[in-house]
C-alpha cells in the first residue's frame, strides 16, 4: 500500500475526480456541517426567544387553567379528549415559533454541504456490501490506516471540547450554587443564560476543530485521488485511442490534405504569405464565384508545400502579413473571403492579372 502510494505522484485528472464524485467520494467534514448548524440554531433560538418564552407560559396557563375550561366541568372529558383537545390549541402555536429554527437549520444543513462538495446526489454509497457487515472486519477497519487517525482525532476533539465546556462551568461553579436560593422565574432565567453561553463556546470551539478537519478532509481526499503515470497514460488511451493508431489517423489526414493542395494550389489565381509561417492560395471565378475563395491554406510545413507546390505551378506569391493572418484564421478551404477583404484582394488580383498580361504581351512580342 505504501510503494503504491508513492508512485502516486500525478494529480488526478478530470476524469478520475468526476468518476469519485459519481461513486459519493468527496472531500467532506460533517463537524463543519455539525457546528455550522449548532451556530445557526443558536442565532435562531436568540431571535425567536422571547416569542418561545411567551408561547410557553401561555401553553402553561392553558393546562395548569385545565385546557381553557371553567369550573368543574372542564376535568369532565376524558383524558384522550383533553389530549386531543390540547393538542389541538397548542400544536399550530408551537409549530410557528418552531418552524424558523428548523427552517433555518435545514437551509444552512444544505448550504454548508452544498459549499463542501457541490449539489449531486448519488446512490452508490448506499448501496449494501457484504464485507461492511462482517464485524471482524469492521474491527479490523476501525484500528487499521485512516481510520485509526480519524479516531485518534475524534478523541482528541471530544477531549478540547470537554475542556472547554469544563472550564466554563467551573468557573461559573460559584453562581450555580446560589440558584437553589433563587426565586422562580429569575433562577430560571440565570440558569438559561449560563446553558446559552455554554453552547456558544462550544459552537465556536467545534468551528475551529471543523475548520481544521475540513482542511485535513480536502488534503487526504487529493492524495488519494493522486494517479501514477501509468494510469493518466492508461486513461489516456481509453479516451483517445490509442496513441499509434492516432498518429496513424494524423499522418493519413495530412497525406490527403497535401494530395488536395496539389490539385488545387495549381488552379489558384495567387498565393498570399506571412511570408514563411503562414500561406493561403485563392482563386476567383467571375462565372462560378460570388467573391475569391480560398482554395487551399496551411501553417509551417504545410505552409512550405504550398509555395513549393506555387513555385512549381507558376502561380503568383506576395506577402502581404495582415492579411494572411486575418485570412488563415477567419476563412477556412472552400469558403469564400468575407466582404471586409474585398478591397484588399481585388487589388492583389488586379496586380496579378497585369503581370499575367505583361508577360502574354512578351510572349506575343518574342513569337
């Protein structure tokens, strides 16, 4: 396990990361889920509190008044019908100062999720395994590698957490002493405000430990998704073919790309150049064409066999840079020029054909 973790020195390609996402292996830490939770509800208990303590003491006086009967005869229902009847006043009233707290952590139970490894829901991970019901095995599981490490860090957790919470109780040893010589409600109220603070030292204290974990969480889930060298060339090969049969493929596109420009390059008009990285051949049939067409282009060595194929053909060569880069990279074979380069060619074509017709002329003469 070791010596393939060492040839494990590549970063994990696309492929491989979306293949982990799919089978539910992602970089989470459910502490952050947990004390992101924990603070939220606590933000939520603060803002709904004095609404809680009204909905309470009047829950209390409804069934210390008896369910809201008078006299007598409001203990005559039985105690299914007081229940039901209860049940019935108090639940919608509970349920309305309850419903932004569990609004609240719900929503933030899904953002922070959602923030660590994205919204996809897979089923994989759910799916049964034979070997995780052995319980030798998940013996042998819990004290073994990664795991043995996540619970020596959950130990460790537990104890800061217990520390934290022990330090603050003692300190307030004193005060919760003096409430059994309180009155009713300030004990209560003393007693709440202690329990409150409490949970937010624990809540920032988990945050921190979450953060740590969540940090240690995204460290070992990319080094367990690091790949050999072999592997990236394996996956290489899957999804491209393999790398022979591709240079097979390269080699038979050019030797018919070159076949075409030997039969085309002869028939064009001219051939524009960079001069020697880029060369586009045109020809511009009045009868045929709307505009020039470009019937051949080509960069470096294809480059270099269309001006040898021009040389060897008597077609024409300028150079004209801007142009022939603005060409090669907006027009491809077959396709006629844009109306932006009309002006521009029409005049190369028109210093063309002059120098086709000087040369007939001195033909003509020397016949």
């Amino acid at each position: 396990m070791a010596e393939d973790r060492e040839n494990k020195t590549e970063p994990a390609t696309p492929k491989r990361r979306q293949e982990a996402r799919e089978s539910g292996q992602v970089a989470r830490s459910a502490d952050l889920t947990t004390a992101a939770l924990l603070i939220v509800g606590l933000l939520a208990l603060s803002m709904t509190a004095q609404t809680m303590t009204q909905l309470l003491a009047s829950v209390m006086a409804w069934l210390l008044g008896g369910g809201g009967g008078t006299g007598a005869g409001a203990f005559t229902m039985d105690a299914r019908g007081m229940l039901a009847n209860d049940f019935r006043v108090n639940a919608p009233q509970v349920a309305r100062v309850l419903a932004p707290i569990l609004l609240s952590v719900a929503g933030a139970a899904v953002i922070v999720v959602g923030l660590q490894v994205g919204f996809h829901v897979t089923a994989k991970p759910l799916m049964p395994s034979l070997a995780k019901l052995n319980p030798m095995h998940g013996l042998g599981r819990l004290f073994a590698g990664r795991n043995a490490m996540q619970l020596s860090m959950n130990l460790a957790k537990m104890m800061l957490v217990g520390a934290t919470a022990w330090a603050y109780v003692r300190g307030q040893m004193p005060v919760i002493m003096s409430l059994g010589g309180m009155d009713f409600p300030a004990n209560f109220g003393v007693a709440s405000q202690i329990v409150y603070s409490l949970a937010w030292r624990l809540a920032w204290s988990l945050l921190i430990l979450a953060l740590a974990d969540w940090l240690y969480q995204r460290w070992r889930f990319e080094r367990d998704l690091r790949m050999t060298k072999q592997e990236i060339k394996d996956e290489a090969k899957r999804m491209e073919g393999d790398q022979d049969i591709k240079g097979k493929r390269r080699q038979l596109a050019r030797k018919m790309i070159i076949q075409r420009m030997h039969r085309d390059v002869p028939k064009a008009d001219v051939v524009i150049t960079n001069p020697t990285e880029l060369a586009i051949a045109l020809k511009y049939d009045s009868e045929e064409m709307g505009a020039p067409r470009v019937v051949a282009k080509g960069a470096g060595y294809l480059a270099q066999r269309i001006r040898q194929i021009a040389v060897a053909s008597g077609v024409p060569i300028l150079e004209r840079k801007p142009l022939a880069q603005a060409l090669y990279k907006t027009v491809e074979v077959g396709q006629e020029v844009p109306p932006e380069f009309y002006q521009a060619i029409a005049e190369i074509l028109a210093y063309v054909y002059e120098l086709a017709g000087r040369g007939v002329r001195r033909m003509r003469g020397a016949a």
